[in-house]
C-alpha cells in the first residue's frame, strides 16, 4: 500500500489527497485506483507521486488532443476529400475555360496588330490551300512536307492556334488548333489536318473534332444537343463564318463517307465521341455557309467566358451540413462525459474526504 499520493482526476476539475490505496499505473501516467475503481466503475485518475507522474512516460499534449478529437478529425478529413472529389470537375472545367478565353483573347490581339500585308498574306495562303484541295480532295493521308505546309498556315500566334469556335446553344467558345494530338484535345478543339481549312470556299469541307465526358472540360459535351437549324460560328482571322445544321450522323470510327467534298458545298463538320461514356461510335453535325446573321463581324477580345451557376458548391452543402450536425452531436456528447465525470469526481471526493474524518476520529 502507498500513502500521500496526489490523485487528479482525467478531466482536470480537482486534487484531493488519498491515503493507503494502490495506484496501478498505465501507459502514459494515467493512474486507476485499484479499491475505489470497484465501487465507482469507470472513474480514472492520473497520480502523481513527489511531483511526478507515475508510470513510463509522459502523452504530449497534442497526442492527448488527438485522441480526444479523432472522431471529429475523420469526419473532417472525409468531408473535405468529398468536397474534393465533387469540387474537381467544376474546378477544372473553369480552370481550362480562363485559359481558353485567355488564349482567344491573345489570338484576337494579335490579328488586330497585323499589318494589312501580313494579313492578305496569311488569308491569300489559306484560300489557296483550300481551292488545292478541292481538286485533290481531302488529304486522309499526308506526307511530312504536306503537314509541315498545313501547319505554317493561319499559325498567327506561333502557337498553333488558327481562331475559334463559337456554339450559342451549349454555350461554348474554344480556341482551335491544328492537328488532333491528344493534349490539344485535352484542352480544346482540333482541326482535322488535311481536310479544308476554316476559311471557306465553294467547294470545301473543315473538319474539327473534340471530346466529350472529360472530367477536367466540357469542351464538346453537349454536342449531341444539336438539332437541324442550329448554328454556329467560326471566327478566324477577322472574318467570322456561320453554319447552320442539316445533318446528324452517327457512324463507324473508320466511316468517311459522310467526311467528303461535294461539289459547290461550303461544309464544316463537327466530331466527336459517342455515345457518351462508351465511346464506340462517332458523332458527325455537319452544317452548311449561311449569312452571318449580323453582317460580317469580327474577332473581339471577349470578357472572361465562365458560367454563371456552379453545381459543385450546392452539391457539397448537404455534406458539409452532415458535417456541422455530427461535429455538434460529438461536442454534445463530450460536455455530457465531462459533466457525469465531474459529477462523479465530487460524489468520490465527499466520500474520501468523510473517510479520512472518520479515521481521524479513530485514530483519536
């Protein structure tokens, strides 16, 4: 048996000394009274013994907080990977739409900076390439030299950007590029390289193609909303170019019929993946020249294009709601621990302090 021992209890509310009982020390200096624990299940105390904790070592502070909060701690780490994981799509998407505003801007920057030489050059160059064409037909195949010429053409910027398209019904404006290497496609559309470049002519066919489904852009996601009489609009250069849809396709990978010339025809045809997800087939919205619907308009630096409305943030609230309501039951329970504990910590302390009186008296 050891007397004079300092018993604390847990919690921090009290000292009281306790004579002739054995203390059995945990791990840490927690301490449990080895007679009382009998009569009061569940009450712990930390003994201290000439100003030190008994027991092997100390639990630094912030283990203990640890421990007393790990619940919590969970919670939290699951709601924010969560709101991770819904936030990224939304995120990313605007992500890509600041740089593929930022970079239509650029584009239209520098063709506004063109001297009127450099720019009859580079459309003359275009226009050309475009009537070649019309008699040789789509280059499916194209050698070195052929794709070396393509790509110096509309190349204003140096990047391999040739202008935009712009889709009102889904809300779209991406830069385009030549070629369809997959981190272009990653970011924005493609031109098909061989077929007519996007600058018209009587007999022509510009072909460009896009995802759909990624996680980190829209890009052509809503394609397959497109109906016969919609529109839209390639801008290049200065000159803006308007199709209006008259045929939706879906064929084969290694289907090309659709993909031709015609004679006399100003086509442009939009591709991507489809159905969604799956991705086994094509989409093919081919469209027609028409009259620009105001006149002919040009390539202006826009505003930022970002949509207004994000679902991300309404879809993260429900958690983080779930979130607040588990942390305040967890709280809530924590005061009622502290409280039955100090409750019992008084209980036991008038009960010590009786029995030390009543062996004071014996002792007299």
């Amino acid at each position: 048996m050891v007397s004079d021992y300092a018993l604390i209890f847990r919690a921090g509310i009290g000292k009281i000394p306790v004579r002739n009982y054995t203390p059995l020390c945990g791990t840490g200096g927690e301490g449990i009274l080895a007679e009382r624990t009998v009569n009061d299940p569940g009450i712990v105390f930390s003994c201290l013994h000439q100003s030190r904790w008994c027991g092997k070592g100390n639990v630094p502070e912030y283990m203990k907080w640890i421990r007393k909060h790990i619940i919590t701690l969970v919670l939290v780490l699951i709601a924010l990977a969560g709101t991770g994981l819904i936030a990224y799509p939304t995120f990313a998407d605007w992500w890509n739409s600041f740089h593929q505003t930022r970079a239509v801007a650029a584009y239209a920057g520098t063709v506004a900076r063109l001297d009127s030489n450099e720019y009859d050059r580079l459309i003359n160059e275009a226009e050309a390439y475009n009537k070649k064409l019309a008699g040789t037909g789509i280059l499916w195949k194209m050698t070195d030299k052929e794709k070396a010429e393509y790509e110096s053409l509309l190349d204003v910027t140096g990047t391999g950007i040739m202008g935009y398209i712009d889709i009102p019904k889904i809300q779209i404006k991406l830069p385009i590029y030549h070629g369809t290497e997959d981190n272009i496609l990653q970011i924005a559309i493609g031109h098909i390289a061989g077929s007519s470049l996007p600058v018209g002519g009587a007999t022509s066919h510009c072909i460009v193609s896009g995802h759909r489904g990624l996680p980190s852009a829209r890009l052509f996601t809503d394609l397959d909303k497109l109906e016969e009489g919609d529109t839209w609009t390639l801008n290049i250069m200065d000159r803006t170019l308007t199709y209006e849809t008259d045929q939706v396709r879906v064929v084969e990978p290694t289907d090309l019929s659709e993909l031709q010339m015609e004679q006399g025809k100003d086509y442009c045809t939009l591709v991507t993946c489809t159905p969604y997800g799956i991705n086994t087939e094509r989409l093919l919205i081919r469209g027609h020249r028409i009259e620009n619907a105001q006149g002919e308009a040009k390539v202006i630096a826009d505003a930022l294009q970002i949509r207004p409305v994000y679902i991300a943030p309404f879809a993260a609230l429900p958690l983080l709601l779930l979130l607040f309501a588990l942390m305040m039951m967890e709280v809530r329970k924590q005061a009622a621990d502290k409280k039955a504990r100090e409750k019992a910590f008084r209980q036991f302390a008038g009960r010590t302090l009786k029995d030390e009186h009543k062996d004071g008296e014996q002792d007299r």
